[in-house]
C-alpha cells in the first residue's frame, strides 16, 4: 500500500467478521421467526410471474363471471319480464324518478314533498297492478316495495329512498331491458338468483 493507506489488522478483520455473523444470524432468526421467505427477495422475475398469472386468472374470473350475470338477467328478462309488461312500465318510471331525484349525490338533499307523493303513488300503482301479477317472486318484491313506500311515507328517512330506490332499480333490470347492470344490489327476489 502507499504511504497514507493502512492494513486491516487482526482487529479489524476479527470486528468485520463478527458483525457479518451476527447480521447473518439475525436474519435467519427473524426470517425464522416471521415465516420470511428469503428467497424471495432474490427471485423477483418469479414474483411478477406469480402475481401476473394471479391477475389473469381473476380477471378472466371476473369476465366469466360477468357473462354469467349478463345471460342470467336476460333469462330473466325473457321469463319473467315478458311476462310482466305493465309492472315492467311501471317499475320503469319509478326507477327514472328515484335516479333523477336521489342520483349522483341528490339523496342527500331530498325533497320530502315530492318524494312523499312519489311514495302515495308507488303504494297505490302497486295495489292496483298486483292482482296482474302471476309471479310469486315478483309478488314477493313488489310487496316488499310496498312497505318500503309505506316506511317512507311515516318515517321519511334517506334510507327508506335509498332502498326503495335500489328495489326499483334491481326490479327494472329484471323486468325490461334497463342495461344499468353493472352494479345489482340483490334486494329483490326476482334477481336473487343472478346476484349470487
């Protein structure tokens, strides 16, 4: 070495040494102790596989998954829609209704008059469509959005509008061709079988 550099003596090495072995040993210690994959950390073309091959297979999941909803709902619309052309318009303007009123943040403004004579208007339209109905799933729901109109009228809560507002929208997708299907909220019967 030249004149200013020095030699590690046997200090020094013995230092290096037993701190290389405690790092060593701490991190089999901890690795141990946390279930750590050491490997892991030095296979990282392995990992992005993994995780790609795992992002694959959920959205193709989910692909499948959607085509089944979508063939679903048609059935139901072939079945039970066709069927069911009155409740079908009628369930199609209150839906209209509930998305002006109470969409894209509205609900947290309501108009109590209005959404009062909108909740008469859903309780007598439904009493006077009922005896039409020949499903007992869609018999089931539309009873079920009768009390929801009935709650709505004597406690007037936001919940209350929200949940006649998803019955609707639910009910619409299965009786006509309301395309708005990539969110079903499962609150009615008749779609039951398509939301799980």
């Amino acid at each position: 070495m030249g004149k200013h550099g020095r030699k590690m003596g046997w200090f020094g090495w013995t230092f290096t040494t037993v701190i290389l072995v405690v790092l060593a040993g701490s991190l089999l210690f901890f690795s141990n102790l946390f279930h750590l994959d050491l490997t892991a950390f030095f296979d990282r073309d392995q990992q992005k596989t993994v995780a790609k091959e795992e992002k694959d297979k959920t959205d193709n999941n989910k692909e499948a998954k959607a085509k089944e909803t979508v063939d679903k709902v048609e059935e139901v619309q072939d079945t039970v829609g066709q069927s069911h052309k009155e409740i079908g318009k009628f369930v199609s303007d209150m839906h209209d209704f509930y998305n002006e009123t109470t969409g894209y943040g509205a609900i947290n403004s309501l108009d109590w008059d209005e959404q009062t004579k909108q909740a008469e208007k859903v309780s007598v339209g439904i009493d006077e469509e009922i005896t039409s109905v020949k499903s007992d799933v869609l018999r089931t729901d539309l009873e079920h959005i009768k009390q929801t109109a009935d709650t709505v009228l004597s406690k007037k809560t936001t919940d209350s509008v929200r949940n006649l507002h998803r019955l609707f929208h639910d009910l619409d997708i299965a009786l006509n061709d309301y395309n708005g299907y990539d969110k079903i909220w499962g609150v009615t019967e008749t779609l039951k079988a398509v939301h799980n």
